[in-house]
C-alpha cells in the first residue's frame, strides 16, 4: 500500500504560481512512477503530469505544457508540481497518483493504481 498526501494547493490571481507536494509513504518511493490529475467542477478528471520512476522522463497534458513542471525528490519522498503562469482555467482539485513498482509512467488513469485525497486550486482575480 501507498499512501499520498498533498499540499501547496490554494487561492491565487491569474499569472501567479503555486507549488503543489505530494508526500508519500508506505513503498520505496524510487520505484513509483507518479502523476497529478486534476478536476474542475462538472467535468471529468484529467491528466496533468507524470514523472517516471527513475525520473529520466516527464510527461505533460498540452494545456500545461511550458507552464508547469513536475519533479521529484526521493530522499524525501515527494513529488512536486510547480505551476506558473497560473489561469483561470486551471482552476480545479489536484490529485497526485502513484503507479505499481517500476511500472510506466502515462496519461492515463489505469496506470495508477494509488490517489492521494487531492488539494484545491483557485486561480481566480
């Protein structure tokens, strides 16, 4: 079992920034590939990031590619999203996900098998 904690999240003005963390424990973090997701109210859940296990690749929805950043620090055993250049569209719950020991990192929900409760941003004026 894995269990995710996030944080970071909040209210911010449109062209802010906002640093999401996503603690694990429970699994030796280094073999998880780990992703954010987010939700906006009414619509369904979508694929932000992800970041392999060995963190030699990263992944990005195209809505948020150049904007935001997804890293990882194993030594602490977290995950982080850093996003600049906030919109109002992006307004929504963010959820961290981890994957099965050295399995893909990818875009889609079924590669995940662990959710954290997930964190509110509002990027609102």
């Amino acid at each position: 079992q894995v269990q995710l904690v996030e944080s970071g999240g909040g209210l911010v003005q449109p062209g802010g920034s906002l640093r999401l963390s996503c603690a694990a424990s429970g699994r030796t973090f280094s073999s998880l590939p780990m992703a954010w997701f987010r939700q906006a109210p009414g619509k369904e859940r979508e694929f932000v990031a992800a970041i392999s296990w060995s963190a030699g690749s990263s992944y990005y929805a195209d809505s948020v590619k150049g904007r935001f950043t997804i890293s990882r620090d194993n030594a602490k055993n977290t995950v982080y999203l850093q996003m600049n250049s906030l919109k109002p569209g992006d307004t929504a719950v963010y959820y961290c996900a981890a994957g099965g020991s050295y399995s893909s990192a990818g875009h889609r929900e079924a590669n995940y098998d662990y959710w954290g409760q997930g964190t509110q941003v509002t990027v609102s004026s």
